[in-house]
C-alpha cells in the first residue's frame, strides 16, 4: 500500500464523529488496499503563453451558441443548444427527450463547439453508429446509477469544466477530442457492482485483468472494441500519430476513475501544484474527468438527491448479490443498516470539497503560469481572475440539506428512529428505571448507554461542524448552525477530494 493510502486511511478512521461503516466505505472505495501505483511514461509539459496566443478568441467560440449547427428543432436539440453549457443541466430530462438515446446528438454536438469534426473529417454516419454501441454498452445491465444518463452527464461536467474555465484553450483539439471521447466511455458496460465485488467472486473480468482496476480496464477496452465494428469507427480520418495520442489520453483517463486511486491522485496534483510548470498535461486531463465522474453532490440538490438514491439502490443490489453468495456486506450495501445522510455527509467532507477545491486550484495555476505577463514579473497580472467555481454554493447547500436529515432540529419523535438511534423521551424514561435498578445492569443493557453517549458527543460536533478544504480552513462558507469546524484539516493528510 502506498504511503498516500496509509495516511488517508489513518485520517479517516481518526474521525470521531463519522460512523464506523461511512468510515468503512471511504477507506474501501477510495484508496488501494493491496496494489501501488501503475507506473506511466511521462507526458509533454504545458505549452507556453506564444503557442497559447489562440486562447481569448477559441474560449469565446467553446461557449458561444454555435451558428454552424445543422437546423433540428427537436426539443432534445432544442435544449442543448439552450443549455448545453448550464452547470445544472437537467440531464434526466435530457435523457427522456431523447428517448434513453442521450449521445447521438450529444457528443456531435459538444465536438462541434470545439470544431473538431471539421478539423478531424469525422463521418457524422459513423458517428451516430458509434454512439448507438456506447448507448446500449452502458444499458446492458439495467443500472440505476452507472447508465447512459451518468455518461452522459460526465460528459457534459467535463465539457463545461474546460469551456467555462477558459482551460481548453491550452489544450490541443486531439487532447480536447480525447477527454471528451474519454467521459463519454468511462463507465460504458459497467457491471453495477464494485471492482472488490468482481475480486471476491474472481469474476471473468477478474481473472481477464488480474485483479487490476477491472471494470476501468474493461471500459476503456470495450470503448476500443466499437471502433472495429463495421461502420462505426468515427475517428478512421485520424493520423496515426493523432490516433496514438488520442488512445493514450484516453486510456490513463479512464483508468483514472478508478476511485481506489483517489487519495494518490489527489497527493500528486498538491505536490504538483507547489510548482505548476511542472503538471503534465495528462495527469491534469485524468484530474479532470475524475472530479466530473464524481460531481453529483455539486448539482442543484433536486439532481443530487436523484443521483444518490439511484447509486444507493444500486449499491443495495449489489448488497442482495453479496447475500445470496453468503458473503459479508460490502460498505453502505446493506439495505437495512446504511446510514444515507452520514454517509453523503462523509462523502461531501473528505472527498468532493477537497477535490473540487484541488481541481479549482489547478485551473487557476495551470491559467496563470500561462500568462505572460505573469510568467515576466512573477505577480498576478491585472487581466488575470480565478476561475468561477459555481460548484461551491452547490456544495454548501446539499451538505446542509443532509445534516438537517443527519441531525433534525425539531424534537425527536418518542419511537428509536431508522439507524438506531434512541429518542430523548426514551433516553429520559430509561435513565429513570436505570436509577431504581441500578445493581441489574449487565452487558446486554450496557449497549444503549453507549448508544446514548454517542448521539449526545455527536449532536454536540454536529452543532459546530463543517466540511474540510484543501487547506484546513474552509474555501465554503458554512451555513449559520456550521460555524466551526471540527474535521481534520485535509490538507495535512494525503487525503484531498471528492467521492
């Protein structure tokens, strides 16, 4: 286990008031328990500010309405080009217009922004061909969460994670084609089930992949495998080089989404960042399409909630698999003892504000050390400002929403509500009788004692606590009843980033 996951995993269990089985669940999903870091070659280096001379001129032709458009006044159509580069896009809704068929005017429409299927010949036939296969490839297993929707949600994240950012504009269009092409396919095929579940039932994927980022590994093969199908390789004008470069991009992207990755990718872009001519332009690309993968808790709370009760239904099923097998329930795949509201709590503090924060200091780096004048006098330069995160109040907002459902602030009702915990009326009678029989205590009647001391600390933490940033001091402010803050600061451990 690398040293990075060693920390994070020592961070998160020393958190006292984030209980045991989210703690559980963060340690397994987001760091590797037995395998290190695949090793990559290393990638070209940022270009200067001379190569990157294009940039206001192609930033204003990414986020403008295009006019060459072909005219479809579908209402699918119709809403993309009204709110395409909308953080909030409501991309269920998309789906429903589209009839369950999201990426065959989707993908053609964001490479025509960027004027890709000009500049690379790409066959608008083979295309939608292409995207068909990606369609039914993400449908294949009826997922609640890992489905066309997701995909296509990630791909539109990362669309506006480098339009609205100016960020494209330092990119070449076959890196710009490749992480697009990349979200579009992350998760084609997706089983609905975990890479530890593949590994405990040495599933056929896990013995094809050794046991290594399995369903990642299987993605991005699949994604390749469409492209020999008869008539639906779009990219067959690309050189070989271009087409290379373009694999490359995409397979270390992908392979990036593996979560158990987490807290090493998060630890390399920070050690990274103290110096930022020194970021690669892939392992910025692969920081990229991770932190869209997980972007749900930064959507209106109406799209967030919707997320989380898909991927909770999804992870319940793969908790009745793992019944069935007569294995142990894997981390919040118990449909009776998961603790939603902590674990999205959980989820929010030491995975998605860190990592958003991470991700938006990475844009404001990697911008200015393109700047010219900045790069002259080593001083922000009077044309410079940090990029918008509109993610923040987002954050804010859906963290609020599920503490008030952690920690209601009206009394509790008199019955023991859903994950045990005891109410005040039953906590005052028991304290009663405990006092009149106070010699036939034994170890049964103990336990909700300790219940009760738990929820009495907790209750207290809760009134003061707030979600972690990179730097230990909260980037988003709190809501009026989270003043303070309680978590350790991130920025001292290896952990960094969202869920």
């Amino acid at each position: 286990m690398v040293s990075e996951d060693i920390e994070a995993q020592t961070m998160i269990s020393s958190v006292e008031d984030t209980p045991k089985a989210v703690k559980e669940w963060l340690a397994a999903t987001f760091t590797k328990q037995i395998f290190g870091r695949r090793q990559t070659v290393e990638p070209p280096k940022f270009r200067s500010i001379v190569q990157a001379v294009r940039a206001s001129m192609y930033v204003d032709k990414i986020t403008r309405k295009t006019s060459q458009a072909p005219v479809d006044i579908s209402p699918a159509s119709q809403m993309l080009q009204e709110e395409l580069n909308n953080w909030d896009i409501d991309v269920f809704k998309y789906d429903c217009l589209t009839t369950n068929k999201p990426f065959r005017g989707l993908f053609a429409e964001v490479l025509r922004r960027y004027g890709l299927i000009k500049r690379f010949k790409i066959n608008l036939n083979y295309l939608e061909n292409y995207c068909a296969l990606v369609e039914s490839g993400y449908n294949l297993h009826g997922n609640p969460y890992h489905n066309a929707i997701h995909g296509a949600d990630v791909l539109i994240t990362t669309h506006n994670l480098i339009s609205s950012t100016g960020f494209a504009a330092w990119m070449t269009d076959i890196e710009i084609l490749a992480l697009l092409f990349s979200a579009m396919i992350h998760d084609v095929e997706h089983t609905g089930t975990t890479n530890n579940f593949h590994i405990c039932t040495s599933s056929p994927l896990t013995i094809m992949y050794n046991d290594r980022s399995v369903l990642e590994n299987h993605h991005i093969s699949t994604a390749y495998r469409y492209l020999d199908q008869q008539d639906s390789n779009p990219f067959d004008k690309l050189s070989k080089d271009d087409f290379r470069e373009m694999r490359g991009i995409a397979v270390e992207a992908v392979l990036g989404t593996d979560m158990s990755a987490h807290f090493t990718q998060i630890k390399n872009m920070q050690n990274a960042l103290f110096n930022p001519s020194t970021v690669n332009r892939n392992t910025a690309m692969t920081l990229i399409l991770h932190c869209a993968d997980i972007s749900h808790p930064t959507k209106t709370w109406d799209l967030h909630k919707k997320w989380t009760d898909n991927l909770m239904e999804e992870f319940f099923c793969q908790g009745d698999k793992e019944t069935d097998l007569g294995l142990p329930n894997s981390p919040l795949c118990n449909r009776a003892e998961t603790l939603v509201p902590e674990s999205q709590v959980g989820f929010i503090d030491f995975i998605i504000v860190p990592s958003m924060n991470l991700l938006g200091d990475m844009f404001d780096a990697l911008l200015l050390v393109q700047n010219e004048e900045a790069t002259a006098t080593g001083n922000k330069p009077s044309n410079y400002k940090k990029v918008e995160r509109p993610w923040d109040s987002r954050l804010v907002e859906n963290r609020k929403r599920w503490k008030e459902l952690v920690t209601p602030k009206e009394e509790t009702p008199a019955k023991p509500a859903v994950n045990g915990r005891i109410s005040e009326k039953e906590e005052e009678e028991e304290k009663e009788e405990d006092s009149n029989t106070p010699k036939q205590r034994n170890s049964t009647t103990e336990q909700p004692n300790s219940r009760r001391n738990s929820k009495s600390s907790s209750q207290q933490r809760d009134q003061t606590e707030q979600p972690p940033s990179l730097n230990g001091s909260a980037k988003i402010s709190a809501d009026s009843n989270d003043s303070k803050t309680d978590a350790p600061p991130v920025g001292k451990s290896s952990a960094g980033a969202a869920p």
